[in-house]
C-alpha cells in the first residue's frame, strides 16, 4: 500500500513542474524598441511576429507558454512553428487588455487595442496542435 501513495505523489508533482514550468512573452507591433526585443516583458517585447522565437528551450514560445498581443498595425504573420503538447499544455496566444496582460513591467493601457494584421497577413495555425488564438473580443485579432 505504501507504494501507490509514493507513484501517485511522483505523478501530481511531474505535472507541477510543466505547469510551474509556463512562461509568459509579449509582442508589440514596434517591439520593444526600446529593449533587447527578448518577449521577456513589455519593454523588451518581440518586434512583430516575424521576430517571435518558438520552440522548446528557454526563451522560446512553446508548450505552456502564453504570448501575449499588443494592439496596434502589424506587418506580419501569426504563424506558430511550435505546438501545444495536450489540452492542458496549449499555447496560448492572446490579445492583451488592462485586465489580462501578463506583468506590469512596460505595460501601457493603450496596448488594450485592436490588433491588425495588414492585407496579405493572416493566422495560420497549419500542422500544429494544442494552440489557442484569443482574440479577447470579437473584432480583437483582424485581417484586412
């Protein structure tokens, strides 16, 4: 009997440590500009998504991850080379408001706009898994 407790108390404790493991990056439409352009916060933000790094490693938007979107005219594409590994472990894009935004580091209420991909750009989510765009509302994420 002392053993199922053990392998029960392994298992609760592996999933803590992918969830423990969930990192939040930022994006703007002129990055941080004024940073090192590393996703870490909003003054360091990805410059467009053409400059977000996905993958596995630290420092890449992957499994667990959240990315979170300024508003604003971008020029580029949401195209994730990474993927989700389950339900629980998605990737999870987001279009950032006042309420959900992630840290408060650089973080600027006028953010809490429309995101614009410009003619030609798009959301393409093609031969990947377990990844959610959040739009917030309705017209929060537009192609035009």
């Amino acid at each position: 009997m002392c053993k199922k407790p053990f392998v029960v108390s392994i298992v609760i404790l592996v999933g803590l440590a992918s969830i423990a493991s969930a990192t939040n990056y930022y994006v703007r439409p002129d990055g941080g500009s004024y940073g090192s352009e590393d996703g870490s916060d909003w003054s360091n933000a990805f410059d467009g998504f053409s400059d977000v790094v996905w993958g596995s490693s630290a420092g890449q938007v992957g499994a667990g991850d959240t990315l979170y979107v300024a508003g604003g005219n971008y020029t580029s594409s949401i195209t994730p080379a990474a993927s989700g590994t389950s339900d629980s472990v998605r990737i999870v894009i987001r279009r950032a408001t006042v309420a959900e935004h992630g840290t408060g580091t650089g973080w600027n209420s006028s953010f809490d706009a429309q995101v614009n991909l410009k003619s030609g750009d798009y959301v393409r989510v093609y031969q990947r898994s377990y990844i959610t765009v959040d739009g917030v509302t309705e017209y929060g994420i537009v192609t035009k």
